[in-house]
C-alpha cells in the first residue's frame, strides 16, 4: 500500500512538473504610474520632444561642496576590496572627481546622439534613438540595468549605426528604465519587469516599429525576456547577456550531481562543468555577492535615503559592483581593478547620471517590484519563451547558465556563446564582443527564416 501510495504522489509531482499546461503569452494589459487617479478621459500626450541633457551650476556646485565635505572611514589594513569598496581609494576617487573629472565635456558626449522624452502610461520616457541612414536598416531596442544606464551602450551604439556597420546598421533604440536616470520615476507601487516590457512594447509602437529585436543584461535581460513572451509577434528575435535559471527544482539535481562527473549525459560540455562547479562553492559566493539584492527586494527607500545625500556614498556604493562583477579576482586588489576595463570618466558619468537626477533609490525599488512577490507564482515563470534567442554566456558572470538549462525557458536558442572573457557588464566592458555575437545571432534568426 504504501508503495502504491508512494507511486501515485511521484506520479502527480511529475505531471505537475512536466505536463501541466501552461499559458503561450503574456497579455499586455494597461497601467498608470504618473500622480494621483487617471481620470477616465485621460490619454497620454504621444507627442515624442526631443531631450537634451542638461544640468544646473547651482547643482554642479552642490556635488562639488559635498564632495569636499565628504566624511571616510578608515580602512581595514590589507582588506582591499573584500569589505567592499576600500575607503582609501575612495579618496583617491573623490579627488579626481572633485579636481579632473569635467562633466560639462561628458555632457557633450552624452549630447553627441540624438535623446528624446514621450509620456507613456502616465510618466515621461526617456530614450535615446539613432538612425544609421540606411532605409532598410534593423530596429533594435537596447535595455540596461543596475546600477547601469543608457551609458553602457554608447559604445557598442557608434559600431551598430556608423557608416559601413555589419550587416548595414541597426535603428538603435534605447530607453532609460522608469525610475532610472532621465525616465521618470512611477509614482505608484507596482512597477516590475512586466510594466516595462508593456512600456517599452508602446515606445516601439509610437515610434512606427512593428517587428525589432531586442538586447538586454542585467534587468534589461528579465525586461527583452518578457517583451518576447507578451508580444512574440512584435520581437523578432532577443539577444541576451544575462539569463538566470529562475526555475531552479527537483528536476536539476541529478545534473548537479553528476554533472562533473558525467557531463555529457547531463547535456554540459567542458567549458559549464569549469564555470559551475563546484557548485555548492558557487552558490556561496553568489549568497555572499548579493546581500544588496535583500535590501534593495524589501526596504529600498532606507538605503536609498543616505545614497541620495551622499555623492561619495553613491559612488561607492555602486562602482563596488562594477569591480566585483567585472572579475571576482578584482576583490584582492587595493583599487578593485576598477580602471583594468573602464576609465574613471566612464565609471563617474555613469554615477553621475544617478545623481544629477536623484534616481538611485527609484531605481532600486525595481528589485522590490520583482522580488516581492514568489518569483515562482509570477506568470512569466509559467511561459516559454517562443521567438529566436541568441545567448551570450560571459565567464565572469556570477552565475553559468549551461545550454541544457536554458533551453527550459528560451524554446528556440539559435545561438549559444562562450565568450571568452567579461563580465556582468558586458556592454561596456567588451562592446566588440557583444557586437559580433549580436550580429552572428541575427545572421541566424534571417538564415534560419
């Protein structure tokens, strides 16, 4: 008896797993995130106003007094960038902001690609559109993440639209997040991947794009994932360099089991056994890497207060992420290995863009909006995604997501690559890496028909 009744539960545990039917898309819907009630008569201005970055010298000699105003902590000997970011090189950071970093000449490099604002759902947009010239050139949407903007893209934006890019150019187009940057902040709670993905898919439509493709890392990945899974007709094909396994279970662990030992049984080639294993090893330093992601998914507001006030504090706060994600390794280092890969103008820009809109804690509300609820019960956890996905495995990502697992959400993956070096932020580390790998993947979207 207690076998049969054994049985029947691993049975329905299966069925429950595997063959439960789920839903194909996820609809659109509609919001409203600007102040107070939408009115019933209430539309939105589709008017698209050009946008130019500019920002106050009263706001430039704030920074400036805070900055020389700056209160440090002194280090602990030895412990570089393990305690987070080194309260000696802050210093250093802070004196180089303070004395040679020129953000008036940044502004005008911000200012060199074309930036527009629209209303959407009740609150302003912010994007940058660049058009190569060519009539038949391919839309493409480009969406970040945190702590990371519009800015990360700039490079790899110059090779997609400048005269003689591959494959004839892209029709780039690429939004701040709402609540990041120059995008307005939702005013209303509620505002998750979903929310965007329906803006963004809005954006596209007011601009007369039909059928894009669509890159993202970071939220920016979670965001292209659910354009696709909510109008698949729309999305010709998504390109991502970030693709957590979300539905970790039962199913997987056999394969962490016996992946190192029998890989190709378990669908792993060599390069994921050396990225993932040991496992449990990983998994810690995953836990000990995103104790932020606890205080950003429950009390945002709270931290968000003291970075807001604090220039200093901001950028600490967020450049440690940029060593960290970078190169695990980047921890030993007194400096963090931040200019190993970027330059101090690039990384303090990118901050900048939080601070002169004071959207550091808006920004991060975006991990309570998802993480608040079980991820599980969400129904993007409950949809496949059906369009063209090409993937783009970095090694110094925190978390490997072999082929074998991501084929379980993205159902057809028409390229899959191991890059061979970067990290979280790919875009602006290796903007030629995610070219090419952007380009061969559309190439085999169009091949393939």
């Amino acid at each position: 008896m207690l076998l049969i009744i054994f049985s029947l539960a691993v049975g329905a545990l299966l069925y429950y797993m595997f063959m439960r039917k789920n839903p194909q898309t996820i609809p659109e819907g509609d919001g409203w995130w600007g102040e107070g009630d939408r009115r019933a008569s209430e539309v939105d201005d589709e008017s698209i106003e050009p946008f130019k970055i500019e920002v106050s010298e009263q706001m430039i000699q704030d920074l400036h007094s805070r900055l020389d105003n700056t209160r440090f902590t002194p280090s602990l000997e030895g412990s570089s960038f393990h305690y987070g970011f080194n309260s000696t090189y802050l210093r250093k950071l802070v004196a180089y902001w303070r004395k040679d970093y020129d953000w008036q000449k940044q502004v005008e490099h911000l200012n060199t690609f074309p930036h527009f604002r629209t209303k959407i759902e009740g609150i302003q947009v912010h994007f940058v559109h660049v058009k190569p010239g060519v009539r038949a050139a391919r839309p493409l949407m480009m969406i970040h993440g945190w702590p990371g903007s519009f800015y990360e893209f700039y490079k790899v934006i110059a090779q997609l639209t400048e005269p003689g890019a591959q494959l004839g150019g892209f029709e780039v187009v690429c939004p701040s997040i709402p609540g990041y940057g120059f995008s307005e902040a939702p005013r209303r709670p509620g505002f998750n991947s979903l929310a965007a993905a329906r803006v963004f898919h809005k954006l596209m439509r007011r601009l007369g794009l039909e059928r894009y493709y669509v890159h993202g890392g970071d939220w920016g990945g979670l965001i292209a994932t659910n354009m696709a899974q909510m109008k698949p007709e729309n999305v010709k094909g998504i390109h991502l360099n970030f693709f957590p396994a979300t539905r970790l279970g039962l199913q997987h662990l056999p394969s962490v089991i016996l992946g190192p030992y029998l890989p190709s049984l378990m669908g792993f080639t060599r390069t994921d056994v050396e990225r993932m294993f040991p496992f449990v090893k990983n998994i810690y330093t995953l836990l000990r890497e995103t104790g932020y992601m606890h205080i950003q998914g429950t009390k945002p507001d709270t931290v968000g207060s003291a970075l807001n006030d604090s220039p200093a504090g901001l950028a600490a706060y967020i450049l440690e992420k940029f060593s960290t994600w970078t190169s695990l390794d980047f921890q030993d280092l007194e400096d963090g290995g931040l200019d190993r890969k970027f330059s101090l103008d690039e990384l303090l820009t990118n901050v900048m863009i939080y601070w002169v809109t004071g959207s550091i804690t808006s920004s991060m509300r975006m991990y309570k909006e998802n993480l608040g609820v079980n991820p599980m019960s969400r129904i993007d956890a409950k949809v496949g995604v059906h369009v063209p996905a090409g993937l783009a495995a970095f090694p110094n990502e925190l978390m490997h997501v072999p082929l074998a697992w991501a084929k379980q959400k993205y159902k057809r993956i028409v390229s899959y690559s191991y890059m061979s070096r970067g990290g979280h932020f790919a875009a602006f580390e290796e903007p030629q890496m995610i070219v090419d790998d952007l380009v061969r993947f559309v190439q085999c979207v169009e091949k393939s028909g």
